[in-house]
C-alpha cells in the first residue's frame, strides 16, 4: 500500500509520525496533534519559536548539541531503534518538509537509519 505523504504528519524533531504504527493504528495522533505530551521539550520549544521542526532552528550548528533535542530519551531511542533523527532533520532542510513526508511515505519509514 502506497501512503500519500503528509507534511503536517512530520513531527517536531524529524519524525514521521504517517509512517508510524502508532499513528495508523490510531493510538496517537501524531506529534502535532499530541497535546498532552507536554513532557517533550523538543515539541514545546519549537511551538514556542513558531517553527515546524528543528530543522528551520539556528541556534546550533549541530542540533546534537542541543540538549533538548538531544536528551536522555532520545539517546536511548536511537540506540534502540537504530535511529537518526539528525539525519531526518537534515533531509528536511536539503528538500523541504513536503517532499521529506512523501520520502518517508514511499520508504513507510518513520525515521532514518543510522547506517
Ligand atoms: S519526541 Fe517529541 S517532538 Fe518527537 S514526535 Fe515525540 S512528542 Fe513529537
Ligand atoms: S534544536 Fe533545540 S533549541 Fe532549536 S528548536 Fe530544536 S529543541 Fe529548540
């Protein structure tokens, strides 16, 4: 099944919450939507900047070192998913958060790899 990428669907810190299984099978609805997820320090900061992802922040030239970006949760996710959301928030800048969701929607993947 070929999904129809979503820009508004691209989370805060790079996810692609259309790609993932706890949004298509409807237990949560996706980061922008997740009001109560207050804990997140990423989804909150970039509310209050008006941005979309991290990706539009300048604040760090590695966004690595932004310690609400990269905090203790997100380490153990990505050691446990294999995941690299620096990644993800780097193909958002290079082609844009529109065709990044329809990328991720093609792979059905939610975020990229560590290779
Ligand atoms: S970790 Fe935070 S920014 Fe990323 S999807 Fe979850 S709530 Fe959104
Ligand atoms: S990189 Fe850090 S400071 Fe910049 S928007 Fe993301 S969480 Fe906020």
């Amino acid at each position: 099944m070929n999904l129809v990428g979503k820009s508004e669907l691209v989370a805060a810190c790079g996810i692609y919450c259309g790609a993932c299984h706890r949004y298509t099978k409807g237990s949560c609805p996706g980061c922008a939507e997740n009001t109560k997820a207050t804990w997140c320090k990423i989804r909150s900061c970039t509310k209050e900047k008006g941005y979309h992802t991290c990706a539009q922040c300048t604040d760090f030239a590695d966004v690595q070192t932004c310690r609400k970006f990269n905090n203790i949760f997100s380490k153990f996710f990505a050691l446990v998913f294999r995941s690299d959301r620096k990644a993800s928030l780097a193909l958002i800048r290079e082609i844009g958060v529109e065709a990044y969701s329809q990328e991720m929607a093609d792979k059905n993947l939610p975020v990229l790899k560590r290779r």
